[in-house]
C-alpha cells in the first residue's frame, strides 16, 4: 500500500480507533500505525501519537502513549485476570508469600530499632482476621470504614482487609481538624473507625454527631485503658489486637468485589469549601498501576520507604503496584524529622516523594557546598557540570566522580536509591537535573489528580528532557481544549496550548453525593477537565504551565500563575516556603516568605549583624533587602518575566503547615486561607510599595 493510500484508508477508520471496533479493523489499523509509509500521517510524536477525536473534523488533537495507540491498558498485560485491588494482593501474597512486605521501627515498648518485618503471607492472615472480625462485629458488605491514622503496617492491613471484604475504605487525614473529620464521617456513612489512642478523643469529642458509626477500633490500645461506652451510644470500642483475636476465631469467606464496585472514597480537602468524596472503582486503580508501569516496572528485591500520606493517592496507587511486584515497604518512624534516620537504616532502593522534601534536599546540599571552601565548592561544580554533560549526551559518567563527590550524597538516602519519583506540584527542571547528577539514578515526575486514579502522564525512562511531566499513562488518553479568556488555544505555535483534558478507564466515578459537581468537572463525551493548562512539547510531552484556578491578573492586565513562581523561588537559599501574591488592584507581587532558621543565622553572622531572636532578624530591614536580592537573582536565573517578580516580601519564622491550616494534606498552599492569615503583612507591603512610588497605581 503506497503513502496515499495509506492516509486514505488511515483517515476511513480513524474515527473508530476510540471505541469498539472488529478485530480485522483493529488488526488493519495496527498495521498502518506501525507503517513507515504511514507514520507521518498518523502523527507519531515520538512518546506519543495524535488521534482525531472525530471523524472528518480534521483536527489531530487526542493525545495516547506510543505503547497503546490503539487500546488503552485496562489491567496487568501478564496477569489479565486481576481486575480489582483484591485479586492484586491474592496475586502478591501468592507469589511472593514469604517475602518480606510490611516492616517497622517502633517496638511494641515504643523504643526504636532495626526494621522488624512481616512477610505476604503474615500480612494476608492478618488481613484476614480484620476482614472477619468487620463481619463479626456486623459490619455490612459494601459499608465505610474510616481509616484515621498515619502510615504503618496496619494501615494496609485494614485497606487490604476493605477490599477482601467488599467494604470501602475511607481515609480520614490524621491533620484534620474534628469538623473535617466529622464531615467526612457522616457524608461517607461511615460505620467503623481505625484509630491510634491520641485521635480517638478527637472521634469521642463528636460521636454524637456521627450516628453511623458503630465500632471503634483502636491501633496500639491496650484493652484495660480502652473507655467502655453505655449500651445506648450504640457504638463498640475494641483495640485492634483484640479484634484481630476476634476474627482469628470467627474466620469468614471472602466477600471479593467486582471490578465496577466502590473500592474507597478519597476526599480531597482542596483550598476552599467542605471537602468532596471522590468515588474510585478497583477497575479504575488497577487501569492507573496497570498503565503507569508499562514503563516503570518494580522488582521482588526493590524496598520502598512509605512516608508520604497514604491518604493521599499517589501514595496509595504506589501500594498497589508495589504489592503487584512483591516489593518490601519499610515505615518511617511518623515523624518527618526523624526521615533520614529510617532513611539509613532502611537503605531504600526506591523513594518518591514532592517538590517540597527535593527542593530542600538541593537547597541543603548547595548551601553545604557552599560553606565547604572555595577548594571543595570548585571541586563539587566541576563534578557537576561533567556529569551532567555526559548523561544529557547519553553517555556514561566517570566513575572517579562519584567516588569523590556524590557517593557521599547518595548516603543520605541510603546509598542503594536507583530510581526517584516525583509527583503532587511541578519539579523544577534545575532541581531533576540536580537530582540525576547527584543520586545516580533514574529520576521521573508524573503529573495526576485523585479524579483520575493518580497518574495522567509520567516521563518515559530514558527521557533526559527536564521540564515536562512525560507522555500520556497508557491507561488513558489526553486532549488540550482552548481556554480563550487566557490566550490558550490548541493552534498556538510553536506548541498547542489549552486545558488539560483526560478521558480513559481511570476515570472517577464522581464525586459522592454530589452529581452537580461531577457534572462540572465530566463533559458529555466522558472528558474529565482537570482545571491545569498544559502544553505539548515535541516528543508528544506535556508540560504543566498554568492553573486556571489560582490565576490571577494584575492592574496591568497580566495572568500571573503564583505556583510557577513559587517553585521558582524555592530555590532561594533564604526560603523554607513561600506565598506569592497579587490581586487586580495592585500592579506588583508581593511574597511571605517562611525563613530557613539556619541560613538566616548564619547571614547575620556573616554580616556582623547583632540580633536577639528569628523574630528579630526577620523584621530588619537589611534581612529583607538580602532575601528580595537573592530572590531577584534567583528570578533572573529562571528567566521569569519582569513582572512576575515580588516587589516586597514579609519574613515570618512560622512555618506553613497543616495545623495552622496553610496546606493541603499534599502541601499545597491554601491560597484563600493564606491570603486571610498574611492579610495585615500583605496590606502593609502594599502600602509600603505605594509609599515609596508616589506615581504608582497600586491601590490598597
């Protein structure tokens, strides 16, 4: 068949390539994909190929991973009978029964020590018994079990318990405050509750609010402290020992789900509103792992570290494809400043984690750098530079660079991390770059929602272009539709721009109880629109740019995404975290900056500045005038335009976290609640601002 023929018979059945179509047209269109007469035609980009959308509307514009151009994943390629997160962990324990799974610090004392471990096949008898004692304690099929306490074993446990039994887990974020928690509570219909002792008061605090729950169970509870409750309040309180002994001797039969049921309700507490339950299938999390490790398999002999919220679903979709694999997961001890001691001791082979955790990381290995003398600091950059140029020309670095410089860093994490992932915000593409150079190893950033099961898209192994979040999941397809009140249309040139668009099996079902938001976010044609505006980079890569949300313009008319510039800047060597803003009243950014205590000390000493306290230093005028200078080099470094540099900053000790009500559980900043908590410091930048410009428009 010559090229023009090709492209005619291509175009007749290109419509179809979406949905069901017979095997001997799928067959005939494989084969003109992978025709080089027909390559041009069918829009290979490399990592991806474009598709229409529709028949005869001439517009190239669905975007599928080059390794499912014609069927999206929908399960395991080699395992095709496992279509829900139970058969995934029956997989597990099956093939990897005594392997070590579940490991952990804390001795049952309360002391630390090495890892102590719990192989496949503990961890399903386990889950077995919580499975049963649910049942014995008349815990429904298809009921809500809440799940409020941070990662250890028995947090799996009890989700591989849910999914055995056909009940649905429901995550509980052990940061929020008791209205959230009660919110959550009664809008899932929860009916039992997994609890450590300290958040079991929170839960007493209300539990005449929360009429459906009928049994607490509480994790680490020793059975003679444990409160009894009247018979009237209608709910049980049980250590979780005890019910495990409970279930051990009433063991029942699974209840295994289908693939269509409810496998949990993830509620994202997002920045403004009351939280929104987003309804997630066991098809739709075994199509996202499925699909994602195409390109990222695990292996038996791979340990993970497990400290990022398993509430959270980049988390949770990790879990899945680790006990697919067969991986060990090691805790952390709860405490994040206690990290790089489990760090040491756990020796992972794999870590993900976000931005936030990188971007300190290279802040902190910098600035030692830095301080080490002008010999070392020479050294370390010639380093750098000579490997960095070696793995973009796709060659091997020298071995003597490690041995002198970067085998030391790599112990920070342990010394055996051969893959790094990345996901919840954009990674700047200094601080990938860093991360290759310095730890060795693979490192990919992957870009998802909980709406979509976790991962949209992900960089391919081997892609040594920084600045992008890789090719589409092979689970689902993307399309970027024009967002003409911002100037992003899908013609723009050099590269198409629009809003992310997703559409494939990882789909949410909507959110719980909420048909009309679900509407919002799922058009007619199935197309989930994600609220973020990408673009497509050659290679078929996408590139995060924008959030229509969070944009904001400015007196002069500029769109300002305050994100991108706060990544930028969390490179500054003065800056912990940072809050851009800016409104369409005032013609400049301005910035709250939480300090890093130490690089603050260590300026005023440098610059024999004299202070009694952080909170002292912070008020100088000279403290702010070095933060505002380093924050414009680091801008200018980054390229940003003039005026998305912040005119004033504001210096404050506090951190932003979850208790003070600054963060998501994915550290995300609350912009409407920061904006409510700095509103006096950003008043007074203002007016400062406007002070020393008499003909400035800025208003206040």
């Amino acid at each position: 068949m010559d090229h023009a023929a090709a492209q005619r018979r291509l175009k007749a059945i290109s419509g179809h390539l979406l949905s069901s179509v017979d095997d001997a047209c799928r067959e005939e269109a494989r084969s003109l994909f992978f025709n080089p007469t027909a390559a041009e035609f069918v829009h290979n980009q490399g990592y991806s190929v474009v598709l229409p959308e529709k028949l005869n509307t001439g517009k190239w514009n669905v975007y599928r991973s080059v390794r499912s151009p014609l069927k999206l994943v929908t399960r395991f390629s080699d395992h095709p009978e496992i279509s829900t997160v139970h058969e995934n962990f029956v997989h597990g324990v099956e093939s990897f029964r005594d392997y070590k799974y579940l490991g952990s610090r804390i001795r049952e004392d309360g002391t630390v020590g090495e890892y102590r471990w719990m192989t496949y096949g503990e961890a399903s008898t386990a889950r077995t018994a919580i499975g049963s004692g649910l049942v014995y304690h008349g815990i429904p099929q298809g009921a809500s079990v809440g799940l409020y306490f941070i990662n250890r074993p028995e947090w799996l446990i009890v989700d591989h318990a849910c999914s055995a039994y056909s009940f649905i887990s429901v995550p509980l974020y052990d940061t929020l405050g008791p209205d959230a928690v009660s919110f959550i509570v009664n809008h899932a219909e929860v009916q039992a509750i997994f609890c450590l002792p300290q958040t079991l008061d929170i839960i007493l605090s209300f539990l005449s609010q929360i009429p459906s729950v009928r049994l607490i169970v509480v994790i680490d509870g020793q059975d003679e402290k444990i409160p009894s409750l009247p018979v009237a309040a209608g709910v049980k309180i049980v250590s979780y020992s005890r019910l495990l002994e409970q279930g051990r001797r009433n063991i029942h039969p699974f209840i295994p789900p289908k693939p269509d049921d409810v496998y949990t309700i993830c509620y994202t507490s997002g920045t403004t509103g009351t939280p929104k339950g987003v309804v997630l299938t066991h098809k739709n999390m075994i199509a996202s792992v499925a699909g994602f490790n195409t390109n990222v398999p695990f292996y038996t002999s791979d340990i993970y570290i497990s400290y990022l919220p398993l509430a959270h679903i980049y988390e949770r979709a990790n879990h899945v494809a680790l006990a697919y694999y067969g991986v060990s997961v090691g805790f952390y001890q709860g405490d994040n400043l206690k990290l790089m001691d489990d760090l040491a001791v756990l020796r992972p082979t794999v870590f993900c984690s976000v931005p936030r955790l990188y971007n300190r990381i290279y802040a902190g290995i910098i600035n030692a750098v830095k301080a080490s003398g002008a010999l070392r600091e020479k050294l370390f950059f010639t380093a750098f530079n000579s490997k960095k140029q070696a793995i973009a020309n796709g060659k091997n670095p020298s071995p003597l660079w490690d041995r002198l410089v970067f085998n030391k860093i790599k112990a920070k994490l342990g010394g055996r991390v051969r893959f790094m992932g990345s996901g919840a915000s954009p990674l700047s593409p200094d601080v990938m770059d860093f991360l290759r150079v310095c730890f060795g190893c693979e490192v990919i950033e992957g870009y998802g929602m909980t709406e979509t099961s976790c991962v949209i898209s992900a960089m391919d192994p081997g892609d040594k272009l920084s600045g992008h979040v890789g090719s589409p999941n092979t689970a689902c397809e993307i399309k970027l539709v024009d967002v003409p009140e911002m100037n992003y249309t899908s013609d723009d040139q050099p590269y198409p721009r629009g809003e992310i668009c997703v559409r494939g099996p990882t789909i949410f079902k909507g959110y719980f109880k909420d048909e009309m938001q679900t509407r919002e976010v799922i058009d007619e044609d199935g197309w989930l629109h994600t609220g973020d505006i990408g673009l497509w980079l050659p290679g078929g890569r996408l590139k995060i740019i924008d959030r229509k949300k969070n944009i904001f313009k400015l007196a002069q008319g500029e769109y300002i995404a305050p994100e991108k510039i706060e990544n930028v800047y969390a490179k500054c060597k003065f800056v912990a975290q940072c809050f851009v803003y800016g409104d369409s009243f005032n013609s400049s950014l301005v910035a709250v900056i939480s300090v890093d205590p130490d690089v603050m000390r260590n300026w005023a000493s440098a610059n024999g500045i004299q202070y009694g306290s952080l909170e002292q230093l912070c008020s100088d005028p000279r403290a702010r005038a070095a933060v505002l200078a380093d924050l414009d080099a680091v801008g200018r470094e980054s390229k940003l335009r003039g005026f998305e540099f912040v005119k004033a900053v504001t210096l404050v000790t506090e951190p932003f976290t979850l208790e003070n009500g600054l963060l998501t559980p994915t550290f995300k900043i609350k912009r409407p609640q920061a904006r409510a908590y700095f509103d006096k410091a950003i008043a007074d930048m203002y007016a400062e601002l406007a002070a020393s410009d008499p003909e400035s428009k800025t208003k206040l």
